[in-house]
C-alpha cells in the first residue's frame, strides 16, 4: 500500500472509530438515566463525543470514494451507488446528532432515542460493510 493510500486509510480508521466511539458511549450515557447534562451542557463529555462524531460525520461519502478511486478498482459503479447509500445514512445521522446538540441540555431519554435511530445503526453497519470489503482488496 502506498504511502497516500495508507494515510488515507488511517484517516478512515479515525472517522469511524469517532463515530463508534461516539455511539458506545451514548450508550453507556443512556443507561445512566440522566435527566439533564452533567456539568450544564457546553463542556460536557457527552458533548466531546458528539462533537467529534459530527465532525467524522462531515463529508464522509465524498471521502470515502476518494478512497475507493486510490484502490484502483475495475469498475466504480457498485461502489458509486454504496457511496450514494452511506451518503445518505451519514447526512441523516448527523442531522440527528446536530438536532441533539443544539439542545441546551442532553438527557439519557434523548441519548436513548438517538441511539435507537435507524440512521445511526444503518451508518455503522454501512462502515462495517465497507471496512470488510476495503480489508478484502489487500
């Protein structure tokens, strides 16, 4: 793997793991039947996790099929129209997660719902789709 291939697959590694982690730690926020944000909200760890999650969430698809055309693959279509998929997947996730964000204080219900959003369980199992499928062409 050449050097800019591997710089691009560890800034994919970062992107989801961001999400991920994000996504286990709302589900450990969510057992803990909070009723508002520890710390009065801007600075709080559920915050961070957001935050970041959002920020991975941004642009995705497009870098992902950057990704895809550093592999050389014989044809982009069947990624193309998975790219059309994850696209979609990560602008309704974090539309979710901005929604959550822009509340002045996050409860576990609302970590709750949003970890039970289609969206999000769809991007995950979307990235973990693409993760196998990028591990299968080394």
């Amino acid at each position: 793997m050449n050097a800019a291939l591997q710089e691009a697959r560890a800034e994919l590694n970062v992107r989801c793991d961001s999400i991920e982690e994000c996504y286990e730690f709302m589900l450990a926020y969510a057992g803990q039947g909070l009723p508002t944000e520890p710390g009065g909200g801007a600075s709080s760890q559920i915050r961070d996790y957001l935050r970041k999650c959002d920020a991975a969430l941004t642009g995705l698809a497009e870098f992902i099929t950057s990704f895809v055309k550093r592999l050389d693959v014989a044809t982009l279509a069947p990624y193309a129209a998975f790219m059309n998929v994850i696209d979609r997947d990560a602008r309704d996730a974090q539309a979710a997660v901005q929604l959550v964000l822009a509340q002045p204080s996050i409860s576990s219900q609302l970590v709750d719902n949003l970890n039970a959003s289609i969206h999000l369980r769809a991007l995950l199992t979307d990235l973990f789709l693409i993760d196998e499928v990028f591990k299968s062409r080394r």
